[in-house]
C-alpha cells in the first residue's frame, strides 16, 4: 500500500470521528447511562455480534470484568455472547446460526440485564433475535451500527448511528463506543466510592 492510500484511509477515518463526535453525542451519553444503571441495578451487560463486531463485544466485556482504566475495583457483571463454543457449535447446528444469541440471551438474560448489540448493517439476523427475545423477557437494549436503519433499531432502547457505511470505519467507531462505556462506567463506580 503505497503513502497517498494510508493517509487517505488515516483522514477518511478521522472524517468519520468527527461525523461521529457531531452527531452521536446525546445517545453516546443514554447509551452510557443506561450501561451504569444497569450494573447499579444489579444487573449484566451481553452483547453480542458477528465477525469484528464479536471482537468489539468481546473487548468490551473483558474491559467491564477485568478493568479499563482503574486497575483497582471490582470486577463489573458482562459477557460476550457466543464465545462459549460448544454453545455455538451446538445451536448454530441443531436450530440454525441466528439463533446463537438468542438463546443464550434466553439462558441467562434477567430483566435488569443490558443487551448491546454490535453489527455494522444494523440488520444481522441473529442480533436481531437476540433483541427480541431480550424485549420479550423485559431487557433493556442498545445497539451500535453504522447509519443504515437496519431491522434491529426498531428493538433498541438506545441506538448509537456511525454516521457511515464503510465497515471499517464503523467498526473503528464501535471501539470509541466501547471505551466510552467502559470509562463512564469506571467513572461512576469510582464517584460513588
């Protein structure tokens, strides 16, 4: 890759961030309180998706459970949704792969849990059932995706728009996103202390 394509690629980036900052600050801010009164409640936070999306998921959690930034707390209630793989194996076999978060959502989800959702078209069928089935058990919901209106904003509480329809450059939101709620997180439980 020659010079002139990295810094086009740096600045189309830097371009999003900035759509981003503009237009996605008040549900940056709900997504993020919902995220704190959730773990205050007593409840989890699942999250889940495909591909980048699932790696996104998977940071997330391990920040919440291990730390982000204050090395010295307690442990914060998350998972990551299918990286459990005989779970995944077996779901995705015996019923079909859309499946695969939904019911996990089914197994352990409660009511004062948190479901965020991460897929970049805002459409993946198996985040979407997993939202239902989380509305359906009395959940609270979010969900990151870039700015098409996929099938799953109609099931969010709270919905944080990347405002763009290159994947890269919503999934490279997706982990400010993701390093918002574990420092508002971190944040409040060190304020209440």
């Amino acid at each position: 890759m020659d010079e002139s394509k990295i810094r086009s690629t740096i600045e189309d980036g830097i371009a999003t961030k900035q759509r981003f900052l503009e237009q996605c600050l008040p549900s940056l801010v709900e997504l993020s309180e919902l995220a704190v009164r959730t773990l205050k409640n007593g409840g989890k936070i699942m999250l889940c998706g495909n591909g980048g999306s699932s790696c996104d998921a998977a940071h997330a959690a391990g920040e919440l459970v291990g730390w982000f930034e204050h090395k010295e707390r307690p442990g914060y209630a998350a998972i990551a949704l299918g990286h459990q793989v005989p779970a995944l194996t077996a779901i995705g076999n015996d019923v079909g792969f859309e499946h695969v978060f939904r019911r996990e959502v089914e197994a352990i989800g409660r009511p004062d849990d948190l479901l965020v959702g991460i897929t970049t078209s805002g459409g993946s069928k198996n985040v979407l059932l997993a939202m239902q089935q989380a509305k359906q058990m009395g959940m609270k919901t979010a969900l990151l995706c870039g700015e098409k209106r996929g099938a799953c904003v109609a099931h969010a509480d709270v919905a944080v728009h990347v405002p763009s329809t290159n994947t890269a450059r919503i999934q490279e939101s997706h982990l400010v996103c993701v390093h918002i709620v574990c420092a508002a997180v971190e944040d409040a439980f060190a304020d209440a202390n």
